[in-house]
C-alpha cells in the first residue's frame, strides 16, 4: 500500500535539489515542482498529527486506515501500544545545525505536559536514531572529562562566561565529584549574560582567525566558525567544548537515549523516533529554551565518541537491523548490490514502513522508483523484482522493536 508523506520546509533544511528530501519527493512525485529557494528539511512517514501519511489510492489517512483495520499493526504492537503506530519515520536534510537539545523520559514527558501542555504537548518520551545517508555531522553526549577539562584550560573566553571559580573547581576535582561540578559549569554557561556570551563568542572567533591550522584544529575551529555564522553570538556555539562532536558515514547511526544532549549540525540522515514532539532546548535556536528543565534532566555520562555509535545486528546477505533497547522502534538497512534480480522482505510481528532511497521495484506488478514510501502490514512478506539492475537498490524498513 503506497503512501503520500508530508514534506517540511523548516528554515535549517538543505534548499532545492541539494536536499535529500526534495529529490525523494521528485523521484516519487516527478509532477512535484522543487523551488530551489526553498528549504526541504523533513519527509515524515507515519501517522503524526503534524505530519501525517495517506494512503495514496484513497486519500484517506494511515491513521484513518489503522483505525478500521487495526489487525494491520500485529497482536504484539497492540498489546504494548494501543491501535497506532508507535514510532514515526523520517529523513532529514540538514543545512544549518538543529537546536542543542535533549528529550525528556517517559515519567518527565508526562510531568511537562500536564504543566506546560502548550510547550510540552504530549505525555510520551522521545528517543530517538539518526542513520547516516551522507557524511553526517552531529554533538552527541558529553564529552570525556579530561576533554572538557582541556578545551576550559585551552580557551579562556570560554572559562570567562562559565564562571573562573566554577571551571577551577570542576578542573581540581576528583572522578567522583566530576558530574555535580560539571553540571554547575554547563548552568554557569547557558546562564550568563546573552551579551557578555556573544561579545565572548565573537573575540574568540576573531582570535580563532589569527591562528595556525594545527591549533585551529586542535579546537575544532571550522565546526565553532560554522555554528557562529548559522547563530552569531548563540551560547549553544560553546556547547561544541563539552559535547562530543562526530561525523557517520553512510549506513552508521547513533541512539539517543532520553536525557541525552545532542544536536545535529549537516548531512542527510534517516531518522526514527518514538511518536512524540517532546524536545528541550538550551542554544542554536531562536525558539524558547528551557535551560532550568534541561540543566536538571541531562545525563552528564562522559564518554568517548566512537562509543556512541550504535551497531547493526546483521540479519541475512543484504539486511542489517538497528534494535535499540527500546520496543518503540528499529530499523531495517536493506542494500542490494548491482545485479541483484529480487529480494523477499523478511515479515515482521510489527506494521512496517518502507522506503526507498535509490533505485526502483516492482511489487505485485506494480513499480515503485526512488522516493516511494510502502505500508507493510504486520506478518507479510514482500517479494521485491528489481527494476535498477544496473546500480545499488537502498531501502529503509522503520517498525516496532517487538
């Protein structure tokens, strides 16, 4: 069953044809006409009420169509989620970096809600995986201490708008104190001042300027110049000296635990994620930022990049499955190397969503090209005829972790 998904034009996405997104909706959509002034951020796939997907033969809504076929999502979905899909499946064209961010737990979801239901609009949790389409650069966690500890000792601006005493305290202190003095230098900083931080900000980037290349690189100088120009003078440019910058290459992922701060900054990625638009924001944003929240609920765990990555279960020859430790969702990686003539989608004890990001198929005689979005019910094999035997076939399976 195809679907027609609805498209995001918010202001950090890739513009015209540079973005992922545009040249999926075109692929599937050849009619749709791409602006190339025009910002293409998100492709949502699922039954969220601020994106949801139709059935494309009947116009009508997938949840519309959940409702009166509820079977569809598996005895296993129903059983721990209700009559709906639990996730809701993404791609993202990132130009200029998103929010620095974080999303609440299930208990704290609830908290924020019944208090600040017009910012906090739903009761449920947000976990989150990005999986890289193209090289992917994102903030994920915090840094190892002794990290932070260098960047504070190697960049005084920085030490200046935190608090000189606070940064003293956190360098001095033993591993057991290390997350409390943490916390208070992440508060001293997304609480200065706003024009003392951007007055900072901008002598640092300015003497940033002046330096050679292997100190500029030392302190990652082009991502700060690049998050001062998205957001000039923003206290979330800082954030890059305590979060862990990384960069995925196509087909590696990150899982986003709640509490767990991060921010992405470009590249094209698919994205899932539980069915919620719970997020808290503290910098590189102008929409309202709830630092008090965010300073209490952040995990302040401090480890490596490279152990953020998330690993894949491979599954057979040409599938590999990200299950996170969550049942909301997973993801199925499906590439098919040039010459391949089928494949048969695995059936799943969950209602799928699948997408496909090169090439084209044929499923029951009918053909589907780059761009098309497929509702797979629960327990059904698919038997897939490739059409693009000449080049790689890539689709993406979102469905429940059940």
């Amino acid at each position: 069953m195809e679907l027609k998904y609805t498209v995001q034009n918010y202001d950090w996405g890739m513009k015209g044809m540079t973005s992922s997104v545009a040249r999926l909706l075109k692929g599937s959509s050849p009619d749709a006409e791409v602006d190339e002034e025009k910002t293409y951020s998100e492709l949502w796939m699922g039954t969220h009420q601020n994106g949801p997907s139709f059935v494309k033969e009947t116009g009508k809504s997938l949840g519309e169509f959940i409702g009166a076929n509820k079977e569809v999502l598996g005895d296993a979905v129903r059983e721990s989620f209700g009559d709906d899909l639990p996730f809701l499946f993404k791609v993202l064209s990132v130009r200029k970096a998103l929010s620095l961010q974080a999303h609440p737990d299930k208990a704290r979801a609830e908290s924020l809600h019944k208090l600040h239901p017009d910012i906090y609009k739903d009761p449920n949790h947000k976990p989150e995986m990005p999986i890289a389409l193209t090289p992917f650069e994102a903030l994920c966690g915090f840094r190892p201490v002794a990290e932070i500890q260098h960047f504070l000792k190697k960049i005084p601006e920085l030490s200046m708008v935190i608090g000189q005493e606070t940064v003293d305290n956190f360098i001095g202190s033993a591993e057991a104190d290390a997350k409390a003095h943490l916390q208070r230098c992440l508060q001293g900083l997304l609480t200065h001042n706003a024009d003392s931080t951007a007055e900072k900000l901008k002598s640092f980037i300015d003497r940033l300027s002046q330096m050679d290349e292997a100190s500029r690189e030392e302190l990652n100088a082009s991502i700060i110049e690049k998050l001062h120009a998205d957001y000039p003078g923003d206290v979330g440019c800082f954030g890059l000296y305590f979060f862990n910058f990384i960069t995925l290459q196509p087909g590696e992922a990150l899982y986003l635990g709640a509490n767990e701060p991060h921010a992405y900054i470009s590249g094209d990625c698919m994205e899932i994620m539980s069915c919620s638009d719970n997020v808290v924001r503290a910098g590189l944003t102008p929409k309202l930022k709830d630092v008090p929240t965010l300073i209490e609920m952040l995990t302040y765990n401090c480890e490596a990049a490279e152990l953020k990555r998330y690993k894949p279960v491979k599954e057979d020859e040409f599938c590999e499955v990200f299950r996170p430790p969550i049942k909301d969702f997973a993801v199925a990686k499906i590439e098919l190397p040039p010459g391949t003539t089928s494949y048969d989608l695995p059936p799943r004890n969950s209602a799928g969503i699948l997408i496909i990001i090169e090439g084209s198929v044929e499923v029951n005689s009918q053909i589907y090209s780059t761009g098309s979005v497929l509702f797979v019910k629960a327990n059904e094999k698919l038997s897939l005829n490739i059409v693009t035997k000449d080049a790689r076939t890539l689709l993406f399976e979102g469905f429940a972790n059940v």
